[in-house]
C-alpha cells in the first residue's frame, strides 16, 4: 500500500512538472535552423569560446569546424573583463570590487543582417592582501564560473530567437 502511494505521488509531481513547463537547466531548444552552426571569435582557443561550443554540442548542434556559407554563425565579438572598486579599508586598499564581464556576441543568418547581443555579468569580489593567494585562487574560480554563466546566457538567447 505504501509504496502504490509514493508511485501515485511521483507520477503526480511528474505530471505537474510538465505541465508548468519545467526544463532542466541545460537543456535548450534551439530552432532546426540553429542545429548546424559555425562558431567563430576574436579569440579562437579562449576559454569562453570552448565553452559555448560545448554548450552547443551537449544540445546536440552540429559545430562545423570551417566556415560554410549556407549554414549560421555565432560569433563572439568580444568578452572583457573589468573591475570597479566598491569599497576600501581605512589604510587605503581596496577591500572590494565588483567584477564585470562584457560579452558581445553576433547570429549570423545566411542573406541577412546580423542580429547583435551584449549583455554584463556582475559579481562582487572581496579582496584581502594578506591571503593573496587563496584571494587568487577565489578570483579565478569565479571568473571560471562567470563564464559559464556567459556560455548558458548566450545559449538561452538562441532558444529565443525569432526570425
């Protein structure tokens, strides 16, 4: 009898999981045309670049490794990081910064203009000079994470496109 219940209880969760239109993140449907894709960037081998393709091939889209003119093209303009200092400690260095990361990026339809995309990613980074090197190891983790969520941004712009 208990477990006819939690089988009753499941299918339930199950069927309103998909009635509300949940998706796991990750997974994204891009329209038929973007299934084949060129991927191009100023910086070919940059790590926003690797991760945008690997995006796009766990969604199962074709990345050509050669440009072919009938067939799309991401491509990614610019990524740049910056900094702004938030705040500072009494003897004068900076105690915090918020990190911004630029990312500008084009979609490539064949015979049409480009569509252009730009956004920012903003996180806040404390910084204390006298544990340098964990502080490094921190900042590098989370530019690794800002760029991840960059791959996934530009990925959820492409499942909205409309033409």
């Amino acid at each position: 009898m208990m477990t006819y219940k939690r089988l009753i209880t499941a299918i339930t969760l199950v069927g309103l999981l998909s009635a509300c239109g949940f998706h796991l993140r990750g997974d994204y449907l891009l329209s038929d045309e973007l299934q084949t894709l060129y991927v191009s960037s100023s910086d070919i081998h940059g790590e926003l670049t690797r991760l945008v393709k690997q995006h796009l091939s766990h969604n199962q889209v074709k990345v050509l490794k050669h440009k072919n003119a009938k067939v799309p093209e991401l491509r990614i303009m610019s990524d740049k990081l910056d900094r702004r200092t938030l705040s500072v400690f009494q003897n004068g260095q900076v105690a915090e910064y918020e990190l911004i990361y630029a990312v500008h990026y084009q979609l490539r339809f064949i015979n049409e203009e480009p569509q252009n995309f730009r956004f920012e990613l903003n996180r806040d980074y404390q910084d204390d000079p006298s544990l340098a090197l964990a502080k490094s190891r921190e900042l590098s983790l989370l530019l690794s994470e800002m760029r991840k969520s960059a791959a996934d941004k530009i990925l959820r712009d492409m499942a909205r496109v409309q033409r």
